[in-house]
C-alpha cells in the first residue's frame, strides 16, 4: 500500500542550492550588503508552520523561526488574518503623535504579563536593539548615571548604544570604535567549571560579586551605574541558562545601590521557554524588560516596558515615528492570544521530551560536549574532546550545514554551539525528524 506523503516534514527535490535559488543567490551578491551573514544558500519562498519551501520546490524543517521571530510559526492563519483586518482599516497614524486603540490594548496586555506586580508602562519601537535603545536613555534619564555594566557573551543588538553593550564576537564591534563610553563586561554565570557539574550556585555568585568586592571599590563607582543588562538565558552567547543564585545575586546587588536592573528578554521571551518569560524561570522581576522577536511574529515591533516609577520622562524625550505601527501591534495581539491558549505549553512540552532526548547525547558522542537550554531554545556544543573541553566551532559548522543538506535548518550560537529554536507549534513528528537528522550529523563528524 503505498504510504501516504506527510507535509509536515521535509522532502528535497533538487540538489542544493538549486538552479532558481543560485540565480537569486548571484543577483543578492551584486547589490545586497556584504555585512549580512548568511551560514547556507537557503532561498525561501513559502513558509507554513514549521515548514519552509524554497523556491525549487525543496521542503525543509525551520528549527530557527526566522532566528526566534515567528513563534506561532510561519503565516499563520490567525496572525495573517489581524494583519489584513488592521490593513483594511489604516495601516500607520504614529502613535508618538496621535492615538489608535489598538496600541493601548497591547500595551495593557504586555503591562499585565510582565513578571511582578507593579504597575508598568511600555514604550513601542521597531526591533530588539530599539528597545534596548530605549531602555540605555531611560536609564540614564531615570537614575542621572551614565554607567553600565553587562557581560561577556552577551547581544545586545548592532546600532550603536546597543553594540557598546554587546560582547559576543569581535567581528560585531570591529571598525566602529569608538563607541559610547561608560560600558563595563563582566563574566556571565557560566564558565567550564559550573558547565559541567562542579558548583554552578558558587560560580554564579561569584561572577556577580566581581562587582561589589572589585569594580565598585576601584574603577567603577556604584553611585554612577544607572543599569545592569542581562540576557535571562545568554542567546548569542550559546543559549546559556545560569543557575536561579545568579539572579538572586545580581537583583541584590542593584537594589542596594540604587541600580536598575534591564532584562534583555528579546530572544528568550514571548513563549520561547516554555513560560511567557524566561524570567519567570528564576523568579525575577526585572526593573525594566526589553521585547522584541517572537512577539509580532514576523512583523517589526520591538517594546521596552519599565516600572511604571521609572518611565517618568517627559513628552519629546524620546519618541518613533514607525513604532508601535498598527499592523504590528494587531499582529501582536493575535501572537500573545495563540500563546496563551496552547503555544507557551507547547513549547515547555514539546523541548522537555527534545531535550530528554539531547541529554544522552552527551554520553553516546564524544564530541558534544554539553547540553542545554530551557523550553524550545536549546542548544548542544561541540568539543574536540570531552575531556579537556577544547571548542570545535569548525565541527559546529560541519553539522549545521550537513542538516540543511538534509532538509534541517539550524543555526550556530557562541562559538562552538549549534541552537535550536523552533516555531513553538512545532509537533513531536517534526521534532522527532530534527533530533533524527542532527544525530545523523553528529555520527558522520565523530
């Protein structure tokens, strides 16, 4: 009997790249600009769920949502649905100008889902490193201090405030100095000591204390930081989940000296971890948090919401003409209702039994070094030996680009890792497929 094809999973149907997407690929090289990075010839024509066909008709399995962005997965019906109702109806008025209701309702909404219970308000940009933008002039207007500290590993976003705090590859800062001043790195909780077993609690703790027993007694004074961002889980950095003692540490340390304290919530928020925030995972209730990513899925819309006592800053103090734009925001809307109803659940389901599943990994292939990650952002390393924990990025490399040969589409993070971020309607067939074929890659590189 002949079997009956699944149009949820992949099937190839020319070598790679094909004829039309090579054609493409040589008219991009002529006129797009050479700064974007692109890991393989992938030319996308049509995406529904999970799945992506590219323009010779080749199907493949998304396990990166447009790097996080389209978390109900790719045109779905309910989101392309608001879009064309709000497009009907007026496509941009600016809300920096002018009012329209559907931005205040997603700004309730927000307000209301951020962790903790005081009140909020929100602030509407385009992009992650806009919210973040935002959320270096708030502090500063807030507190009257124009120091910052973040850490190693972390990103931030690429214009130019943003990029001062950003401190994941040096390709990204290169040619830009000088940037804005006043930014400090510090370690992130996480190094090969608490990575694989040792004392996780005591590494956070101490990543931490480097600014109390250290920096503030030498070259930074406390009384001139107006904000510490943090990346709740590290993204760019290698989807690095510290343990809930760092956070408790760092929440500490700012409120005795007066400092705010920035989630940066752009690729771990809005459902990606299996709650609506990965700050919920450890208890903390940033002072201010910064959105972007999965929360229009796939349209432009970043938010910075703050404690409604520190965004106090008076009209014209900072402002955007497309953010907040109406089509986003009912985009939005939809996105946070598929959340609430099944997809945050989903997630936490469907990336408990994937990395179940990861976790033997590192037993039955010596090369993967370590697993990691919460909900549907995960992320496996790549090691030359697991015993001195040496990097492989040139193995990461090999196993990302042997599962899009394969019909997977993954992506590297940090400098040996390979993540895995899925649209969270992502099915346990699917998921299935994609640790299938990424097993199949890791054997051939072993």
């Amino acid at each position: 009997m002949q079997m009956t094809e699944r149009h949820d999973l992949p099937i190839l149907v020319t070598s790679l790249p094909g004829p039309k997407a090579q054609a493409i690929i040589e008219r991009d090289k002529a006129v797009i600009s050479p700064s974007y990075t692109r890991s393989y010839p992938f030319v996308i024509q049509k995406g529904e769920g999970a799945i992506v066909t590219d323009v010779d008709g080749n199907r493949f399995l998304d396990m990166n949502a447009g790097i996080a962005v389209v978390a109900t997965g790719h045109s779905h019906p309910d989101v392309v649905s608001a879009i064309r109702k709000q497009a009907e109806q007026f496509i941009h008025m600016s809300g920096t100008d002018f009012y329209y209701e559907n931005m205040v309702a997603l700004a309730e909404k927000l307000a209301a889902l951020v962790p903790g219970p005081s009140k909020k308000r929100v602030f509407f940009g385009n992009s992650g490193t806009e919210a973040i933008e935002a959320a270096l002039k708030l502090a500063r207007y807030h507190t009257g201090r124009d120091k910052f500290v973040a850490f190693l590993g972390a990103f931030h976003g690429r214009t130019m405030g943003s990029l001062s705090l950003t401190g994941s590859k040096a390709v990204q800062r290169q040619g830009f100095a000088p940037l804005p001043a006043g930014v400090t790195h510090i370690p992130y909780a996480y190094c090969y000591r608490c990575a694989y077993g040792k004392q996780p609690d005591t590494c956070a703790v101490e990543c931490v204390q480097v600014l109390e027993k250290q920096l503030f007694k030498t070259i930074l004074p406390a009384n001139e930081v107006a904000a510490v961002f943090v990346e709740p889980v590290q993204g760019e950095g290698g989807y690095v989940v510290p343990p809930r003692k760092f956070f408790d540490e760092l929440r500490a340390v700012c409120d005795r000296h007066g400092i705010l304290l920035v989630a940066d919530e752009v690729q771990s928020g809005m459902g990606r971890t299996g709650r609506m925030f990965a700050s919920e995972h450890f208890g903390l209730e940033p002072d201010v948090m910064t959105i972007a990513k999965g929360i229009a899925s796939g349209l432009p819309l970043g938010a910075t919401v703050a404690k409604a006592e520190f965004m106090q800053w008076k009209p014209g103090a900072h402002a955007s003409t497309f953010g907040g734009n109406p089509v986003s925001v009912a985009a939005s809307l939809a996105t946070i209702e598929l959340l609430e109803q099944k997809l945050v659940d989903n997630a936490a389901r469907i990336g408990a039994r994937m990395k179940a599943r990861m976790d033997e990994w590192v037993r039955r292939y010596p090369i993967v070094g370590d697993v990691r990650g919460l909900g549907l952002m995960l992320a496996f390393e790549l090691v030359k030996n697991q015993a001195t924990k040496e990097i492989a990025p040139d193995l990461r490399d090999r196993i990302v680009d042997g599962a899009f040969r394969r019909g997977v589409l993954v992506l590297g993070a940090g400098s040996n890792s390979v993540r895995l971020s899925p649209p969270l309607v992502l099915n346990e067939a699917q998921a299935d497929f994609a640790l299938e074929t990424l097993e199949q890659c890791i054997a051939d590189a072993v």
